[in-house]
C-alpha cells in the first residue's frame, strides 16, 4: 500500500491528504436541512449531513488528490449511524481511487490490538467466511503500550499489504508533557521514532516502509530530527492550516528524494468556504471553496520545497 | 459515578469487574450454532452469538458483582454489527444494575477527544435534539497526547458526573519499553501517574475522583508505588487470572479503608467451562462455571487482603 501511495503522490504531485473530520458546525445550513428533513434531527440524520458533505468534497478534490485522512472520532460521537457513514465514506474514497488512512489512534495490549487490526486494517473469518468490516487503507495507531500493542498491527499489515502511521510526536499543545520528556539525554519521542524505524525493518515496500509515523507540522524541529532517526518511513504530518503550521515548516519532514512526507489539512479544506479567503463561493458552493483550498495548499508547499532546493 | 461504584462495591463486597471480552473461540458450538443458523455465517451471526453469550453470563453472574468491563474492540473487529452488540451490551448490563467501564482506550488532540468523550459518555446536540449514542458509565483513556487530549473527557465527566481510568502502568508484557523509562530518577509511569492524581483534584466524588488509573496487576510493586502517588485515584487493575496476576499481588493497590481498587478478569471468567477446573460444567452450563469462577475470585481477593491486614 506504501507504493500505491507514493505511486498516487507521484502522478497528482500533491503531498497532501484531506482530512474528513466533519463537526456538525462545518456543514452548511441547507445540507444539514435537507438531512433533517428526511431523517429527523436524529443521529441518523446528523450521519445524513455527515455522507452528503462528505461525499460533495470527494467528488471536487479526488483528481488532486492522493488520499483522505477520515478522523473516526468524529463520526463515533454520533453512534451507530456515525460510523455507518465512516465506513461508507471509506468505501466512497476507495471506489474514487483514494487512499484512505483511518484516523483511530487505537493501541491497547497483544489480543486486542490484533482485535482492532483485523477490523480496520485486517479481515475476520466468522465460521467459513472472512469480512473486511472497515476496510482502511493505513490506520493510525498509539505506541504508549509498547511493542506487543504494536506488533499486531505490524502482523496484519504485513500479511494484507497495507500500512500504519504510528503516533511519534502529536501536533497539540501539550504533546510535549511527556512526548519531550528526557530520556538519557534524549526525548521520548525520539525512543518511538527509533522504534518505529525497528518495526518498519522487515515490512518494506519499494523504497518505503509499511510502518509510518505521525510527527506533527506544529513542530519542525523535532520533525527534522525524527526525518534522520526513520529514513524509510512515511511521516503523515497533521497540524498545516488551521493548527498553525505552514509550506515553510515542512520541508525538514521530507527526504531529498522529495518523499517521505504527506501534509494533512483537515478544517482548512473541508471548511473552507467559511474562511473570509473563500467566502465568495458561499455555503452553497462550499465543495469548490475545499477544491481551491486544496489548490492553494499544494501550490504553498510545492513553493517551499522547490525554494528550499 | 464514582460513588456509585464505591457503593455497589461496598454492597456486592466484590472489588471485581467482569471483562466481557468475547471472543468467538470462547463461544460454545451450540451458540454459535444457533446464531449461524438464524443470520447466517456472517457479522451478524458472528455479533448475535456474542450477544447471546454476554447475556447469560451477565444473568448468572449480576447479582454478584457491581461492574462490567466490555473491551469494545472484540466488537469492533466484527464491524457495524458488532459495535451494535457493544451498545446493546452496556445497555443490557444498566438495565440489570451493573456499571459499565467502556474499555475503549481513546485519547487524541483536543476537539478531537471531545468527539469520542461527547459520543462515549456524554451527550451529542443534532439540532434540537441531545443523544447519548453509548453511553457507559467510565471509560479508559490514553495519555500518550498528554493534557489536551485528556481534559475534553474530564470535562465531560464532570459535567454528565461519569467516570475515567487513564493508562498509566499496563499489564502486557512490554508496557515498560516506553512507561518503565527512566526520567529525572523516575519512570515516565509516575510522572503520568501524578498527572492523573491532578487531573482527578477538581473532580472529586466523595471520598475519590472520577478520574481513576488503570495499573496491571502483573505489576504489583508499581502498583504499590502508584497507589501511593494517586491516593485519590480508584485503580483499575487488569491483568488478574489468564495474565498472571493473583490475589496475592493485588493487596497494595487498595487503601486501608479496603477500597481504592477495582480488579479485571476477562477470560478467566467468561471462558471459565474451557479450564480443567471449571471443566464438569460443560460447555452447556458455561455461563455457571462463569458464576463459579466469579465466587473464587471474590474469595481469593477477599483471603488475600484479610491476611494482608
């Protein structure tokens, strides 16, 4: 899956991935009155919203795009109806050619983990047949509980081709509280960043690893180090736009190859039309307003990196 | 919620939550039969045979003990589905008295962790309407995200008067590659320990905080370390039984009034009729050897911590 996605990069020349994380407060009045009108003002209907919006901003960005980022999360907040909608959103993306990573963070001991792995990433047999209930193409995934909670999701990714950006270094404000903390001499997040260069070894695609890793755009610094410690992994780097990083701060986050990163923007593009910048499409034409955002977007960091050459 | 759960301790006089971590090899044939035939070999046959299997337990063992521990992942691995089994399953175990701890392992970066705190114990708007789409009664969270991710979900407990327990010290065999490193003379587990002992400060229930910590029981002298450094903390503590933990280990994770801890076993208990000592049951009368098994573990629990008197 990590040659499909740097294949994808290639011929879209866009580093980037939309992040599907629809609030309620980011969907325009007329898609969530439509939805309500039709399902009520109900979980169902709030899941209506969710796929309509969704599925406009799909269809005005997936030939500039390589992939989407949905953020699970959001879509579980609203139940059962909510995550009916992320996996036909999944489905949606992938039919459209994309690749799409499933924002989780899950992470937990062996068993379990392995648990996780199967439905996301995996398939699960039930009797003589097997399921591939989310269907993802990577996951993220959470490293506090150390190998064992890792591996099995190393394991499945290994046997179904597909991949995983481990948490190295979060994009948030207090990330630093233990992620910095020193080590013998070193931060915490280095020790991961080690760690997922160990567990990438021996899941190798092409020129990249299976395993990945999350550094965030809000942190430079750290994201040159971590480039050095995990040469061949993919880094998926949150925080552009609305969390404060830009093209500028990114290019430490790639390879001299022009690879290893991809820059996720998930309010700045989805909710676009409701910056002053784009404001002029109105709400109507809130998906044009996301296809300029992503314009905009490749073309900042397309300039930082050739102006960092 | 705390109080509640102290309460409930108190009455049942069983420190001890059952893990309703099903997996379909724990499921006797004539179940998984019987779901197979009427839905299929599907996720729907696979999710009925575990509904059917979590309610007589949950019937043969209810009276017994005050909480339940569903680990949503051997749900969500059967898709849609399953996670229907899952709200069904806490819904069933409130209806019969029981607390339920949703053991889901979430944590993410601000607005994020809102959205599964909102959509895990709280209520989400969608227009004029408020829903509680899972609605267990505590859940576990990770801290690798440090303050921000974990604020949203006390927030939300404070608010809807739920209940937290944060990873601090895990009971898998590699939770010290990263939680046992060594920082300023002390493991980065007692630096997250102190954290959860102020997050919990200005939550307060009557004698102890929302916020309580999860330490295995695999782990007993961190255990006795933390329980220190979190006075206030109730302790879940995972790890008893088919881990390795025995009642033994468990005495310093209480406090001397004899509360402060709350005891996990999964497959001990639901998988009981699979062990040689529960064996005469048959896998007919699974959900008694499960009864059993719950009776002697109250009993080891409760012999371990008179002695330790």
């Amino acid at each position: 899956m990590i040659n499909r996605l740097i294949a994808k990069i290639q011929q879209t020349h866009a580093p980037i991935v939309v992040g599907l994380d629809p609030m309620l407060s980011y969907i325009p009045e007329h898609v969530l009155e439509k939805s309500f009108k039709e399902f009520g003002e109900t979980l169902e209907g709030a899941a209506d919203a969710i796929w309509q919006f969704n599925r406009a901003i799909v269809d005005a960005t997936c030939d500039l795009i390589p992939a989407v980022k949905p953020q699970i999360a959001m879509y579980e907040q609203f139940g059962i109806p909510g995550l009916e909608v992320f996996e036909r959103t999944v489905s949606y993306c992938q039919e459209k050619g994309l690749i799409v990573i499933g924002d989780i963070k899950r992470g937990d001991i062996g068993s379990t983990s392995a648990a996780y792995a199967t439905g996301h990433i995996g398939t699960v047999s039930v009797g003589g047949n097997a399921f591939a209930p989310f269907h993802e193409d990577f996951v993220t995934v959470n490293p506090y509980l150390g190998t064992d909670g890792v591996k099995p999701f190393v394991d499945v990714c290994r046997e179904e081709k597909k991949g995983l950006f481990i948490l190295v270094k979060t994009s948030n404000p207090s990330s630093g509280e233990f992620q910095d903390r020193q080590i013998e001499g070193r931060p915490l997040y280095e020790w991961v960043g080690e760690k997922v260069a160990q567990w990438g070894a021996d899941c190798m695609g092409d020129s990249y690893s299976y395993v990945g890793a999350v550094v965030g755009a809000t942190y430079p610094e750290m994201g040159k180090a971590l480039r050095r410690i995990m040469p061949k992994s993919y880094i998926l780097v949150p925080g552009y736009g609305a969390q404060g990083g830009q093209g500028k701060d990114l290019v430490h986050f790639f390879n001299e190859d022009g690879l290893g990163a991809i820059v996720n923007s998930s309010r700045g593009i989805i909710a676009a039309y409701k910056q002053e910048q784009y404001a002029s499409y109105g709400a109507e034409h809130f998906a044009e307003a996301s296809r300029a955002a992503v314009e905009a977007m490749i073309a900042d960091i397309d300039s930082a990196l050739k102006e960092a050459k």
